[in-house]
C-alpha cells in the first residue's frame, strides 16, 4: 500500500520528473506507477512514502526551510479537506485525480502561493 499525506494527493497530479535529487525522483516515479497501476493509498497524517527520501525531513519533521513543517501540516489540512479524506482512509488514486480536476483555478492560486514547485506545476494546470 502507498502512503500519501495531504498535499502530496493533490500535488502529485502534476509531477513533471523533478525533485530534490535522483533519489527523490525515482521514488516518486515508483509511488506513482504503483498508483496509477491500482495500488491502494492509505491517507496520513504526517510523513509518507514521498518524504522519506527527501534530504528535508528529520525524524518527522520537515526541515526545507523555518517553518515548514507547520506551513506542510496546514497545506495537509487544506488538501484532505477539499478532497473530503481523512487519516487512515484507503482511497484510489483514480478518485483522487479526478478530484484534484474538479478543483478551481482560484482555490490553486491560494494553496500553491509561495511553493518551491508552484512554477513547475503552473506549466501543467
């Protein structure tokens, strides 16, 4: 089973082969090839199966930059809220994204305002 947390079920719908390092990247391609091949996703509240080979996290907590890891958590929130998930659900990666394209244009421009990949993934929304 994939472990995604918040942000991460709306964010990786536009994942365009980029990333902290190679590592980063492969993991990132595999977790979504076993999402997209039907793999169940359990939704969680704080690291996943992304952020664990992310040069950023220490113990549990995601040290990118002062004040991440609040900023991830609320991120999280507002992500599971809008997709209507909670911690511990088992959901589909095809209910996700087809959630993530009903989402508007405006609620993007708040939840990716500041975000180190908001251009990268400007290109594809």
């Amino acid at each position: 089973m994939v472990r995604f947390r918040g942000h991460h079920l709306i964010c990786l719908n536009f994942f365009q082969g980029e990333g902290y390092s190679q590592d980063f990247i492969d993991n990132l391609k595999q977790l979504l090839d076993r999402a997209e091949k039907g793999e169940k996703i359990e939704v969680v509240a704080g690291p996943d199966d992304v952020c664990k080979v992310c040069p950023s996290l220490k113990g549990d907590i995601c040290t990118h930059k002062e004040g991440a890891d609040e900023e991830i958590k609320e991120l999280d929130n507002q992500a599971r809220s809008y997709l209507g998930v909670e911690p511990g659900q088992k959901v589909d990666w095809k209910e996700i994204r087809q959630g993530v394209a009903k989402i508007p244009g405006s609620w993007f421009s708040d939840f990716c305002k500041g975000c180190d990949w908001e251009k990268v993934c400007n290109r594809v929304r």
